[in-house]
C-alpha cells in the first residue's frame, strides 16, 4: 500500500504548496498564529470543537494555582478580582457580539444557559405556546427545549423547521413564544440570516435566542443591531477557552428587568453575601449566575482574548472565506472522482469557519486522515467536517490537508480495519 507523510507533502516543490505558504507570508494574522502552542507535526483543523491553546495558558494557569490558590488562598477572591470574574469577562467579550457591557455573563454551560434563557423567555411570553427550532440543531438544544416542556411547560409544544429560513419563518406566527437557532450550523457551516429572522419573530410578537456556538471568534456578529433578545454560545472553540471552557449569555438590556432565571442560586442574589435566605434576584446581568464559577476554567480564556483583542473580526472573517473556499477548490480538483460530495453553502457568504464533505464511508476516511496527521472531525452519519481558525489556519495547513485527503482516498489506506473501530468521542 502506497503510504505518504504531511513531512513528505512539506518538503514538495507542488506549486500549489508553494503558493499557499506565498499567501502565508501576506497574511496580516500571521504573527498571531505565533502566539497559540501548536504541535508541530500536525495539521489541525478541528478549532470548531476545540479550539488550540494560547501558548501563555500554562505559565497562566500555574501562576493562578501556586499565587492565586495557594498563596492567596480565599484572600484572592478579592485580592485578584475572582469572584466577579463572570461579568468582567463578559465585559471583554461583549463586543465580539455587539453587545454592551451588562449585556453578557459568562457562567456555566450553553445547555445550562439556554435553559435559563428559554424559560426566562417563555416566562416573557405566557400566552403563547409554540417553541421554533430546527429539526437539525446541535442535539443539546433541542434536547433541553424538549426536557423544558417534558418537566415544566406541558402546555407547550416543539415546531422544528428545516435548514432554510424559509422553512424557519412559516413556522413563525401568533402562537410562537420563542424561536431558538443555532447561528452557524454545526453540521454544514450555514449561516442563518440573524437580522431577518429576528425581525419577523419580533413582528410577531414572538422572542429570539440564538445559539453562537460556531459563530463567535470566526464570523462577526451584532447582536443589538440585529435587535437580538437572548444568545448563547460556549468558548471553548473558536474563542480557545480549554477543553469544558465556561459558556455565556447575552440578556439585551432592554429585558434585563423583566427576564427571571429559573435558577436561583446564590450567586444570583442581590447580595449574596447577606446570605440572605430569601431570594432577591440582582437587578443587573449577575441575576443570571447561579453558583459559584470554576475560577481555574476561566484562565484561558482570558489568554485568548488578549489575543482577540489585537485584531479585528473583519480581518479574521476575510482570512476565514479565504481558507474554505481554498479548501472546497483544492479538494475538489484533488479528490475529483471519488464520492465526496460538499455538504457546506459553496458561497463564502453564506458559510462559517467550516467544509462539510459528506461520503459514505466517511467515519474510516477520517480516522485515516488523524493517524496521518490532518485533524478534522466526522459527524453523524456521514460528514467529514474541517474548521479553520484564523488566528492559527495556515494556507498551508490548507494545502497540506487537501493533500493528504487525495492520498488516503487514492490509496484506500482507509480500508485498514484500524479505521473502522468506533471511538466514544467522534
């Protein structure tokens, strides 16, 4: 069998190859890649799930444990700001968004989150019944709009549309009390027209929730100019939190004072230091924490944003158009003849930070193409499914992986039944 190796694919005189490290040396976000710790044998095209680690994040993390933990102690939850670290990060979060500082907490997970942001909209809108999703939504969603009605609104009822937002918008009408939708589909990488669907669930009369899971970091977002109500989302992708990193809420400003969280903790309370057993919620974005925070977990993505914060979204969404549609050209002329067929908008306008392929034997192909060094990831039943982080993307990486998809398919090295075994996480 007919074996390569990315080291093999490096040291090619391809004038594809050398055109993509060409863009590499033009690319405005180039020094950034510098400050992630990649290893260096690896292409990684996976940031869509978890995102790579700022390179500071260790000697961060170490100082927090042996400064911050042991030697501060329980002093360093005032000496070091800990306790109020949900809102000030929410704080430095928010204009990734277009958001305003209060509008955004980053606490829990986005399950936990849109749990709390459904009920409180549900709450907002008593005489309505009718929850509109998407059939396709990242499992989880659905699977908390689903336990919501189960345990605590029987009366309501789940519509799910499909991917279009034409199917989306005539399910909207005078008994829907909330839609809640993924932004940027985690199967395809479709964009879904925020501002529309936003407007006309508010024409009528209904509340958004939008699930940013895929969005932040790689596409830009205003979510007040979209006259969003509640969003969502978690930062352990492309915001390149860790792994379990902490999720956020947007709450607009505008519903602060009417939106109750059904999970009153007492992180929630007006002051919580009163430890005061009778619940007042806070009259601010803190009446949507609930316990205490995994002060340990936040650490990175404070790395990350001081990161965030040297560049703009503008100059990441132009890189990022340019790495898929490089990827969709190069796998496409790479790989023509094989049954792979583009799951993902072929219009960069349309599409976030990710190719989907979809191909019958596609859980093998891609265990194949992570023995050999090109990480990706594969989604029920049959998506190959690649993310481009620009922070870190190399147009290499781009080239590199196409490659080495030609090679795994051209030689069917993926036929080996180490390839085949199921894994717990895919």
């Amino acid at each position: 069998m007919k074996t390569t190796s990315l080291e093999t694919l490096s040291i090619s005189q391809s004038p594809g190859l050398l055109d993509a490290r060409k863009q590499d040396g033009l690319d405005p976000l180039s020094s950034i890649g510098d400050l992630f710790d990649l290893p260096p044998d690896l292409v990684y095209l996976d940031g869509n799930s978890l995102g790579a680690m700022p390179a500071v994040v260790p000697e961060k993390i170490q100082e927090a444990v042996t400064e911050g933990w042991r030697t501060g102690l329980i002093r360093s939850w005032n000496d070091r700001d800990w306790h109020i670290l949900p809102l000030t990060l929410g704080n430095r979060l928010a204009p990734l968004m277009g958001a305003n500082a209060g509008e955004v907490l980053v606490v829990d997970s986005t399950s936990i989150n849109l749990f709390k942001t459904l009920s409180a909209a549900l709450e907002m809108r008593p005489d309505r019944t009718e929850i509109v999703s998407e059939r396709d939504n990242f499992p989880s969603d659905l699977h908390i709009i689903q336990g919501a009605i189960t345990h605590f609104y029987p009366q309501h009822k789940l519509v799910e549309g499909k991917e279009s937002d034409e199917s989306i918008l005539e399910l909207i009408g005078p008994s829907t009390a909330v839609v809640t939708l993924t932004q940027v589909s985690y199967r395809t990488g479709l964009i879904r027209d925020m501002e529309r669907i936003t407007k006309e669930a508010h024409r009528a009369g209904a509340l958004v929730i939008w699930d940013l899971a895929h969005t932040l970091g790689a596409v830009p977002v205003d979510l007040n100019a979209a006259d969003v109500d509640f969003a969502v989302g978690c930062t352990y992708k492309y915001l390149n939190a860790g792994p379990g990193g902490p999720a956020y809420l947007f709450v607009a400003d505008r519903h602060i004072t009417d939106a109750v969280n059904p999970l009153t903790g007492w992180q929630a309370h007006a002051d919580p230091f009163s430890f005061d057993t009778h619940f007042k919620p806070a009259s601010n974005i803190d009446k949507f924490r609930c316990g205490t925070p995994g002060v340990l977990s936040y650490i990175a993505l404070e790395s990350s944003l001081d990161i965030f914060e040297m560049v703009d979204m503008e100059t990441i969404r132009k890189k990022s158009k340019r790495l898929t549609t490089l990827f969709v050209d190069l796998v496409e002329s790479f790989c023509n003849g094989y049954p792979l067929q583009l799951a993902s908008p072929r219009d960069s306008n349309q599409r976030g930070s990710q190719v989907s392929f979809s191909h019958t034997d596609g859980w093998p192909i891609m265990q194949a193409l992570i023995a050999h060094g090109v990480i990706g990831d594969f989604r029920a039943p049959d998506l190959l499914r690649f993310g481009f982080a620009p922070l870190y993307t190399r147009y290499e990486d781009v080239w590199l992986a196409a490659s080495m998809l030609a090679h795994i398919l051209e030689s069917e090295c993926w036929k080996d039944p180490a390839y085949t075994t199921p894994k717990l996480v895919t």
